[in-house]
C-alpha cells in the first residue's frame, strides 16, 4: 500500500513538474509570431483579401491559456477602395487552463479595443461582405453530423470575467442612397457574467449621418441576469437615454429617457415589461407592455397612459408654429389607451382622450395593416372645431413650402390611401359647434372601402330643427367625386345665418332638401361642377334689407318711414314662401318662387352664377290689400298690378332696383281696360239683360 502511494505521489510530482516545465519553456520555446505568414496566407486562400499583423502575437499558458494580437487589418472587397474592411487595434481572450478539465470554462476579461469596420454597398447594390459570407454558407449535412459527433461532451459551467468592448467604430456607406452612417464610440462594459448572478451592464455609442444631417449619442444602463439554462432572463433598473441634435429634431437637441424593468422566460414563451417609462420634452408616457407566445405567434398586451401635454409647445420644438383661431387651444392633451397585438389584429380598445376642454372615448380596431382594414368608434361629449382652425388672417404655421407637396406622389393624389382603405366607423358627439353652427346629439357613420366612401346616416338636433343627411365621396378616380343629400327640417334659419355668416337676412322656420353633386374639392371646381336640385319652404318669416312696399311707396310718390310691420328696419315679411331649383354646371335656376303676405304676393324666377359669382334675379309683387295707412292712397291705386323687382349683380353685393317701365305699362294697361269697362256700361246700361248681360259683365272682371 504504502508502495502505491509513493507511486502516486511520484506522478503527481511528475505532472507539475511537466505543467511547471510547460509553463517556463513553452513560451520560450513556441513564438507564435512564427505563424502570422502562415495565418496571411490561409486567410488570403480563403477569402481573397489580405491579412496584416502589425503588432506581436502573445501567447500564455499557465494559469491562463491565451492570446494578445494587435493591429490586425483585414483587406477590402475588391471595388470598394484602399479602405481596409475591419482593423482592431488590441484584442485579448484567455482562458484558464485547469478548470478545462472538469469541463468548466473560466475567461478572463474579453478585451476587444479600437476596432474598425467600415460596410458599404455600391451603386449596383453590391456589398463588401457578400463574399465573405459565400464562405459561412451551410456544409452539407454529413459534414454537419461528423462534426456534431466530435463534439464531445457539453460545459457543465460557464463563468466570464468580463467584457470590455472599446471605442470601437462601424460605418456604413450606401452608395445606392447617396447615405453615410457611423456609429462612433461604441463601448460595452459588464460585470463578472456568472450564470444566476446579476451582472451590472453599461452600453453606448453615437450615431451620425450625412442624410439627414443627425447625430444622436446613445446610453444604457442596467442590472442582467439569467438563469442557468439561459430561459429565464431580466434587465432591471434599465435606463436608455437617447440625446439627439440635427435635421428633425429641436434646435437646441431633443433628449429621452426611457425606464423599465424587463423579465423574459422563454420556457413560458413570455416578456414582460412592468415600470415603463418615456420622458421627453413636453412628453411623459407611462404603462407596462406583456407578450405571451414571444418565439412563436406574438401576442401583446398593455396599457399606456399620457400625461398631460401641450402640443403646440411640442410642435415649436421642432421647429413648427401651430396656430389655431382660439390660442389656448391644443394646450391641454392626454390620454389613456388600453392596447392589444395578435397575429395581424391590433385593438386600441378602450381609449379615452382628454382634448383642452373635450372628452372621447372610444376604440380602434386595426384588423390588417394591409388595406388597412379598421374598425372604429369614437363618442365625444363636446367640441368646438373652429377653436382648431387657423385664425381668419391665414397666417397659420407649419404648412409646407410652396411646390413641395406638388412633388409628393401622396399629395398630387391625397386619395390615393382611400382606394385600399377598409374602414367602418361610428361617431356621436353630444354637442358640435362647426363653421359657428351650433348643433346637439350628433351621429355619423362612416363605411369606406374601395376608394368609395359613405358617411351615412348623419343626423343632428340645431335651431329648433333636425338634421338628416347623407354624404358619398367617390375617389376611384383622381378626381373626386361628392353626391351630398340633406334634409332640413323646422330649422329656425335666421339663428343658423346668424351664427354662419354672420348676418340673419332671411329668418323663419324652413324646411330644405337638396340632392347635390360636385367633381372637385377646391372652390373654383365646386363652382363650376354644382349639379343637382332641392326645395325649400319657409314660413312666418321675413327677408331683411329689401322692403318692397317701402319700394311701391318711394316709386308712387308716397314716402314713409313706416313698414309693413309699423319697425324702421327695411324687410319684406311674408307668411310663406317656397321653391324648388335645379343646378347644372354652376348656374342655379329658380322659376317658381312663391311668397305670401297680407300685404303681397310673390313670385320670382332667375340665375345665379356661380362661377361667374353673378346672380340675375326678378321678384314680382302684387298688392292685394289696401295701403291705406301704410303709404297713401297713391300706392294704393296699383293694387293687382305686378311690380318686377331686378336682383342683379355681384352676388357679395347685388344690386335692387324696381322695374318702372314695367309697372306704368301694366298700370296703363290696367287704366285703358277699366275705361273701356266704363264706356261699355254707360252705353249699353239696363239695355242688356239675362245671360247675355251677365257675360259682358264676367268679361269685364265686375
């Protein structure tokens, strides 16, 4: 036994006598300098680029079984310049040697310093690593198996020192794009990477680029680890900070800071991210995000909130002035959105949004980005859309530079977007106020597909009335085209003017329809291709600014001050008035005109032109009651005689004007009538009887 043992012994001292042997002479003995012409010429055989070594190879072997290199350069792609493809300015791995044969693996601290790789792509789009990827191609699969074969035995362990990845530098140059990025200083540092065990992690580089002009400096912070299989994994206290300066971005540079706490399990196929936080300037979002089935079918989950904003102040950072009709407008935005992601389905469901003074709910369902195919609804409890408008001077900002969006394809076609869209959609807005109307209980709903659109039904309450309509816009085609039908119904027209276009110069209660069509969105093709018809009635109402018996009065000598209705305001009253007209290509046409008052009765028939922006229009009067005590007896004489009033002119200020031939060659004829009545009867007298008799007088009208 004890002749065993010396045995034993005697070969332990042996093997550290050879281990102490290999560690002394070895190095002295193998220059691994002897083998860099050896390393060129393989790397040349197989890749057609050469290889430099400019500074010593160094070899270890005890403790620690490694290498040191130095100025290593690796040669372009033939075509792409002098520039060499990668350099690296120190690089060191070492491993050590003991724990190798329990099959443990213990590196050192990877070192990695000044490395270079510049990528690019020629015109022809060809780039300066496809021939070095030709080389990493599959091997066939009995090669494959042979290998795996003598692959022997898995690491039961695996414990790194470290990583040290320094000022390392990588571009890229697109010559098919005219663009150049470089990501400059790109560091990596870690932590002793111990399975199980939380690594501290600091990462960063700076971006840069020629189109467009930016640069952008990136830094990460975080504590990683994972378990020893590698299927569970975490990044907590994880802060990303991204600082921006360029074309884009606010003058002064745009900085973000995002937060979260990250946990991934892969054996569930789940990531979680809890703590989410994004804050920029004018901008803070907070929220947490899941995933379930990350390897295989993404599904997502999560709720994002936003914190109140000021989009405008958001919006000048960038260089963009949004002006609005009411300054305070835009300045108070948030919002909370509950969303989901599976397969191609994406639902913002529900969402609420908080617009200055305007609160909606609603939801988004995204059912295929391709299309898009959208499902929509959206309840509003009040807005003012004029707040949102550019004030009236037109000295809104943001809008593009003249000619450029004639260059867009998007702009040259704004509905080009429509003829793929898929989309239905509700709207209820509880009180809207739109071009100063004001209207109540509002609902639309709007179904597009195919480039044609339908908003129908759309119904309001407003003045009193109803509002039922419907609106198609056809944008097959380049030009589009409207087909608009709208039904008023017991509308009190005089607050709607009022509030509209700021005058109420015809009031009453009115019921319109009109079935109307346009080829064109601007003013000038709505002018010319108006087509269609429409009906309207008035009652108990009154026309202001034109007082027709004011008119009679002035023309027949009998001035007044006084009105049909005993006011100073000039105003033709009437307890009905109604008509029907027909549009074609801009000119609207109306023949039966037809009004009544205890005074009058109307009718009238004309043009407007609208693209002329003309209007060529006769109201006819007749009197059918006395005007005693309402003009004299004078005016009184030209009752049952029409009276042509001609609307002609500019229709912003048409001019009125009575048509006195007119009228003195009917009274004329009126007077010769009468005096031939007269003459008739007084020749004729009581010599006439029965039905004979009866019949002149008919003829006479007594």
């Amino acid at each position: 036994m004890a002749k065993l043992i010396k045995i034993l012994v005697g070969l332990i001292v042996v093997v550290v006598v050879l281990i102490g042997a290999a560690v002394l002479i070895l190095p002295q003995v193998i220059d691994p300098n002897d083998y860099k012409d050896e390393i060129v010429k393989v790397v040349k055989e197989k890749t057609g680029r050469d290889l430099r070594i400019d500074k010593p190879l160094k070899l270890s072997v005890f403790p620690w079984l490694g290498v040191e290199a130095g100025g290593v350069v690796l040669g372009n792609a033939p075509g792409f310049g002098d520039e060499p493809f990668a350099q690296i300015e120190q690089l060191g791995v070492r491993v050590k040697l003991l724990p190798l044969l329990k099959r443990q693996i213990e590196v050192d601290t990877l070192v990695l310093d000044g490395a270079r790789l510049n990528l690019a792509r020629n015109k022809q789009g060809k780039t300066n690593w496809e021939d070095l990827a030709a080389q990493g191609e599959e091997k066939p699969a009995e090669e494959k198996k042979a290998e795996e074969k003598q692959g022997g035995a898995a690491i039961s362990s695996l414990k790194v020192q470290g990583i040290q990845l320094r000022d390392t530098r990588i571009s890229w140059s697109d010559a098919q794009a005219g663009a150049r990025y470089v990501l400059d200083k790109v560091r990596l540092e870690t932590g002793s990477l111990t399975l199980g065990a939380t690594v501290p992690v600091s990462a960063g580089f700076t971006l840069t680029s020629d189109a467009p002009k930016l640069g952008v400096v990136v830094d990460l912070n975080t504590q990683a680890s994972a378990s020893d299989d590698f299927k569970q994994f975490s990044l907590s206290d994880l802060e990303l900070t991204v600082d921006g300066k360029g074309e884009g971005l606010p003058k002064g540079g745009m900085k973000v800071v995002m937060g979260a706490n990250i946990e991934g399990d892969l054996s569930a196929d789940t990531l979680k991210v809890e703590g989410l936080k994004v804050a920029g300037p004018q901008v803070e979002i907070k929220g947490q995000v899941s995933v379930a089935g990350l390897q295989h079918q993404p599904q997502l989950k999560g709720h994002l909130e936003l914190a109140q904003t000021n989009v405008k102040q958001l919006a000048a950072l960038f260089g963009t002035t949004i002006q609005t009709t009411d300054p305070k407008a835009l300045t108070r935005v948030s919002a909370s959105i509950d969303l989901a992601q599976e397969g191609k389905a994406t639902r913002l469901e529900p969402f609420t949004v908080t617009l200055d003074d305007t609160h909606a709910k609603g939801y988004v369902r995204l059912l295929d980005t391709k299309g898009p195919v959208v499902r929509a609804r959206l309840d509003v409890d009040a807005i003012d859309v004029d707040r949102y408008l550019p004030p009236a001077d037109g000295k809104a900002g943001g809008a593009p530079e003249k000619g450029k969006a004639q260059k867009s394809g998007a702009a040259s076609d704004p509905f080009a977007p429509l003829r793929t869209l898929d989309l239905q959609a509700d709207l209820k807005i509880g009180k809207l106020v739109v071009s100063k109307a004001q209207m109540q209980d509002v609902t639309v709903r709007v179904v597009s597909k195919g480039g044609l659109m339908k908003v129908a039904p759309i119904k309001a309450s407003l003045y009193q009335g109803k509002f039922d309509g419907q609106v198609t816009l056809d944008a097959r085609k380049k030009t589009p085209r409207i087909h608009a039908v709208k039904h008023l119904a017991s509308v009190q027209i005089g607050p709607l003017l009022k509030d509209v276009v700021g005058e109420d110069r015809l009031i009453g209660t009115g019921n319109l329809d009109l079935d109307l069509r346009v080829a064109g969105l601007s003013e000038a093709q709505i002018r010319k291709s108006l087509s269609g018809s429409g009906k309207f009635l008035f009652a108990d109402g009154a026309y202001k600014g034109v007082d027709l018996i004011k008119m009679i009065r002035n023309a027949t000598g009998q001035g007044s001050n006084v009105t049909q209705s005993g006011n100073t305001e000039d105003k033709t009253e009437f307890t009905e008035m109604k008509g029907s007209f027909t549009a074609r290509n801009g000119v609207i046409s109306n023949n039966d005109l037809s009004a009544k008052s205890p005074l009058l009765r109307l009718g009238g028939k004309g043009t407007v032109n609208l693209p002329a922006n003309t209007i060529d229009y006769t109201v006819t009067a007749k009197l059918v009651a006395s005007l005693q005590g309402q003009g004299g007896k004078a005016a009184d004489q030209l009752k049952g005689v029409p009276i042509p009033v001609k609307i002609k002119g500019p229709l912003d200020n048409p001019g009125y004007a009575l048509d006195i031939e007119a009228i003195l060659t009917e009274k004329a004829k009126q007077q010769v009538r009468q005096k031939v009545e007269e003459k008739v009867k007084g020749a004729l007298g009581d010599k006439l009887k029965g039905p004979l008799g009866e019949g002149l007088k008919g003829l006479f009208g007594n």
